[in-house]
C-alpha cells in the first residue's frame, strides 16, 4: 500500500490536506509552514510548483504562483525543498504542477528525482488521463502516485477511466471552474460525490473553493479527505501569517473531527 | 474536456450539413465580402526586380482582417450548438473586432479578454468592439499580452460551460480549435488556388504568410500542402532580433512544449516556464504556435523564418509606398521576407504573400516607431 493510501486507511478518519505553493511568500516560509501543518492535523500537504501559466487556477494561487517564480523557484529547487521537509515531516507530500515543467525536466527524470526526494505523488491538472500512459508507467515504478482530478461535468465514461487510472486518491473538483475562495459549495456536490462514489474505490477527496470549517466540515460527511489551498495563501499574506494559519487549520481539523463524533454519538 | 467533446461533435455534425456550410458561404460572401482579391502587386514586384509578388487581400475582408472567417464559422457553430454567450481572447484585437461583428449580427452575447499592454497599444480596435456591443475585459495578469488573455478566456470557459461558447481565434489551443480554425481559414486557400489558375494557368512558386498562432499561414497553405512543388514559408516575428531573446519566433526558436492543451513548439526559460514574448505586432506576440504549423515544420514540409520589427517596419513602408496599401504590421513580417527573396528570383516566378489585414489599427505604434528612428 502506497503512503497516501495508508492515510485513509484508518477507519472514520477524514483527511485534511492543504495546498500550499513552494516559495510563497518566502521559500524560508514553506520549509517553516510544512511542518507547522503537519503537527496542525493535516494528513497530506500538496505543494505547488509554480507555473508561469496555471490555467486552473484562480486570482490567489495566480498572484502567489507569480510571486514564486519571481523568487527564484524552480523544479529542481522544489525538489530539494520537499527532499529537506521529507527528513523531518511525517506526512506524505505530493506536488501540484503544470505538464510543461515536468515534460520539459524529462518525464523519467521527473520521476527519479521526486522518488529520490521523498514525495509521494503528483497531481497535474492539465494532464488527462487520455493523455497520461508514459507518466503513469514512470510513477508506478518509481511508487509514486499519480493523482487525476474530475470535475462535476466530467461523464460517465470520464469517471470510469480515471477510477481505473488515479492511484492514491482521486481529486474531485468542487466546482466547474477555477481554485479560489468561494461563498458557498455547489448544491449537487453530494450527488456528483454519489455519482463516483459508485464507480470508484479509490479514496475521493474534494477541493477548490473550499475556505471555511463549515465547508470542510460538509465536504467531509461526503468525501474521504478535504482539500484546502487559496485560503492558506491569503493568510500567509497576513501579519503574524503563521500563527493565524495554524489557527484555522486547527480550526478545519476540529470542525472534521466534530463531525465524527457527532456521527459517532447519534450512532450510539 | 466534456466541453471540448460536445464542440468537437457539434463541428463533425456542422461540417457535414450542406444547410450550415450554405449559410456560412452566403454569409462569407455578402457580409464579409468574399472571395476576396489576389492582386499582382506590379509596383512592389518592380521594386523588387525579380518574382511576380501577387498579395492575397484579406486586408479587404470585412472588419479588416481574415479573422472574420474563423469568427463568423464558430458564431454559427455556437448559435447552432445553442449557446448565447461567446467568449473570446483578443491580442491585436482584429480577432476581438471579428467576434464582435459576428456577435453583433447573430444577436449574441460578447465577452473579449484582452491583455491590459494590448489594449494599450490596439487602443482603436477596443474602441470598435465596444461600439458592436462587446464588454472588453482587460487581463493583468502575466505578460499582459495573448497568451494572458487566453489563459483568463479558458477560465471563463471552465467556469461556465452550460451556456458559453469559448470562440478561440487561432489554430492553437485543444482539439478540436486547430483543426476547426484551420478548416474555416482554408477558405483563403481554396481560394487562391483558384484565382491564381485562372490568372497564371499554373500554381504559385511560394506561399509566404506570418505566423503568431498561425491561422492565416494555416489557411492559405492547408489547400497547397500535396502542391510539393509549391514551397511554404511561414514567418515569425523576430523583434528585436533572435539574440536578443526579445522575440516571439516560436518555431524558429522555440522547443516542444504543452502549452494551452496542445503539444507544439513553445518559447520556454531553462525550467520550462512560458517566456514572455515581444513584437512590434501585438497579433504576433504569443510563445506558442499551432501544432499543425509544429508538425509541417517537423516533416519539412514548410520552413519557418523570422522577419525583425525593423524588417517589419521596412516591409510595411514598402508596401505603402510602391502599393497605396497599408497593410496590418503583422503581414509587413511577411510582405518584408517577399521583398527579400523575390529579388533574387526570376519573372517567371510566382510569389503569393498573404495580407492578412490593414494597418489603420497600428498607425500609433507605427508612428512611434518611425519617429524614434535615428
């Protein structure tokens, strides 16, 4: 069993997990908020290597991304920050990334380099699964998992082929549209979860707009992990940045956690 | 990706019904008013001392500029398909002003995203599409240029799939706008074939057209590519010189990359990062190219140059004064590598170069630059 899928083998357990994008605002600042989420009860961190066009992504992660490359961050430094984190933090980390950057490092090499560093998987938005059979080969040999997303348009057939392709978990898009802090969830969030449900074993974890415990705490009745990232990089933006981020990811945690007891309660 | 599964059957249906392909013509021919002249340019050819250089008028094409081809096909697809709303990205606006048009006359929603340095320097062409009924919005992010108003067009699309039309304006981007685009630009093709047999009872030696995505280079060659002996040439804008990485030559520079949903030559820094771009032709300035450009490259079976703003410039003052044409600063690319060849061939020869479109739009930035010439 691959380290990501162990985080959700442990029954009743809802994982968090934040995005967070290297070097943002500091590359300091992610070799100090990695750790601080995970001893925050976060189960997994995903962290984003900045893309000069992230087509998935909102304002903030826009904003933050930028931010990043103008700090100097590259591919190769974000391997040697997740090699660095991986020594000291317990949780698995996965990268969130664009194609270009990682056909242009070598999809093999890619591959190594993140084995090598101690990630665990990938996640790359506008890579298909239609399109993903050479990298899906390299990950599986090097046990790395490669996560592919859905979205609540994606059809049946869509859902079937990712359900047979995604390993570690499977990256439910809230959303039809781009990552960012949004007011409220969809409404058919729960039936678009239902609709794979049915089809997937894997683990279903949903993100993209999600920013507030009520949120996560109603993404979490329904899914198997809560994925949280554009509130993260506001708050970092805020005086006393980590601290507030701590609070709230705490706050997420508990919120997740309640939930299970209350559940737990009215079951007993 | 369901989106561009429902598009890619919507166009299969189109392009077979002869009712669509019938509206289509009728519209080319009374709204857009095609077929649009191949013109023997005497002067220029006798300027240049070699070549016959025929120039393909799309410059005459209503809203001045063969975008409105692709524009008015993809309106009717999208009426068609039912939606109301469409959405475009502009970059030297002509694509924005033929969306707008099309938009305006099939009574549907426009939305044109627009780089905020493009809407600087295009100011004239923002000003046509809001006349037409379009809201411009203006993108901040990034270089501020096309690939910036791409990126913000598609995520509107994702956003709202239901009801909008995402109206893309060159060969580039996710199947099937490549193929779709180039199949409504092959109009300019089909045609020259035609009117260069009737004229000359023979086909062209070159074809030479500029290419940023490469929608006009992709519509005159497609009709030509089994012509083997008629050799395609498309050209790049080469700004301030290809040493000077200030450029947006992405085939004659660039490297194979994934860039907006297709795999095609691509300008990057060491790290795989889109490079910023630069042109004095804003409808140039994009660090990708069409993947069909990358394949005919690829096989050979066009060549791809770069022509320098300053050549640019040369080639649009030529043309101006041995023609009484302005022509847009985007065929001066391809007017300047005509000039440059058609020397050094005989009277026999045929060159056809592809006037894309008129220059009244960049009269500012032409003024600029010229003044600032030593």
């Amino acid at each position: 069993m691959s380290r990501i899928a162990s985080i959700f083998n442990r029954p009743g357990h809802i994982a968090l997990i934040p995005y967070i994008t290297v070097g943002y605002p500091t590359i300091e600042a992610t070799l100090k908020v990695v750790p601080l989420l995970a001893s925050s009860g976060c189960d997994i961190v995903e962290l984003g290597i900045p893309f000069s066009d992230p087509l998935a992504d909102g304002a903030t992660i826009q904003k933050a991304s930028f931010q990043a490359l103008q700090n100097g961050v590259t591919p190769k430094l974000c391997l040697e920050i997740a090699r660095q984190l991986t020594e000291t933090v317990d949780i698995p980390l996965v990268f969130m990334t664009y194609f270009n950057p990682v056909f242009h490092y070598g999809l093999e090499e890619f591959g190594d380099a993140c084995a090598s560093s101690g990630v665990s998987g990938l996640i790359i938005p506008d890579l298909p699964p239609e399109e993903g059979s050479e990298l899906e080969a390299i990950t599986r040999k090097q046990n790395l998992d490669l996560i592919y997303l859905l979205a609540p348009t994606s059809t049946e057939e869509r859902i079937r082929l990712v359900a047979q392709k995604s390993r570690g978990f499977i990256y439910l898009v809230s959303v039809t549209g781009v990552t960012g802090v949004r007011k409220s969830l969809p409404s058919d969030l729960e039936a678009f979860v239902a609709r794979v449900r049915k089809v997937a074993t894997q683990p279903l974890c949903v993100g993209f707009g999600i920013s507030t415990p009520e949120q996560a705490r109603r993404v979490a009745q329904i899914a198997d992990g809560v994925i949280v990232g554009s509130r993260l990089i506001q708050l970092m933006e805020m005086e006393n940045g980590f601290i507030s981020l701590a609070r709230f990811v705490r706050g997420l945690r508990n919120s997740i956690d309640k939930l299970l007891e209350s559940e737990r309660a009215h079951l007993g | 990706m369901p989106a561009l599964d429902e598009l890619a059957a919507a166009y299969t249906e189109a392009k077979a019904d002869a009712a669509f392909q019938a509206e289509l013509d009728s519209l080319s021919r009374d709204y857009s008013g095609r077929p649009t002249p191949l013109y023997l340019a005497e002067g220029l050819s006798r300027h240049c001392g070699g070549a016959q250089v025929f120039l393909k008028r799309e410059d005459l094409a209503h809203t001045g500029a063969h975008k409105i081809n692709n524009a008015l096909g993809q309106g009717l697809l999208a009426r068609r398909m039912g939606k109301r709303r469409i959405i475009a990205e502009t970059g030297a606006g002509q694509h924005g002003v033929a969306a707008a048009a099309v938009c305006a006359v099939l009574g549907l929603e426009c939305i044109i995203y627009m780089g905020e340095e493009d809407i600087r320097r295009q100011s004239l062409n923002v000003f046509r599409m809001k006349l037409m009924g379009a809201e411009v919005r203006a993108v901040s992010g990034g270089s501020r240029t096309l690939k910036d108003a791409i990126n913000e067009a598609i995520r509107d699309w994702v956003t709202n799939p239901g009801d909008s039309y995402y109206l893309l304006g060159s060969v580039v981007g996710p199947h099937p706008y490549p193929t779709m685009v180039r199949d409504f630009q092959s109009v300019i093709g089909r045609e020259t074939r035609e009117q260069i047999l009737t004229k000359c009872h023979r086909l062209p030696d070159y074809i030479i057209a500029c290419v940023g995505g490469g929608s006009n280079a992709m519509g005159i060659f497609y009709p030509f590519l089994s012509d083997k002996d008629v050799r395609l040439i498309g050209v790049e804008a080469g700004g301030r010189g290809l040493e000077s990485g200030e450029h947006a030559a992405s085939l004659v520079a660039g490297r194979v990359g994934v860039l907006h949903g297709a795999k095609s030559y691509v300008l990057q820094d060491s790290q795989g990062q889109i490079k910023e771009t630069y042109s004095i032709s804003a409808g140039l300035d994009y660090p990708g190219v069409g993947p069909e450009h990358s394949y005919l490259k690829d096989t050979g079976r066009a060549s791809y140059v770069a022509a320098s703003d300053k050549e640019a410039l040369d080639g649009f003052q030529l043309l101006c004064r041995t023609e009484g044409i302005i022509p847009a600063l985007e065929p001066a690319h391809a007017i300047s590598y005509a000039a440059k060849i058609a020397g050094s061939l005989n009277k026999e020869q045929i060159i056809v170069v592809n006037l894309s479109g008129r220059g009244d739009k960049d009269m500012d930035t032409v003024v600029a630059a010229l003044e600032v010439k030593p």
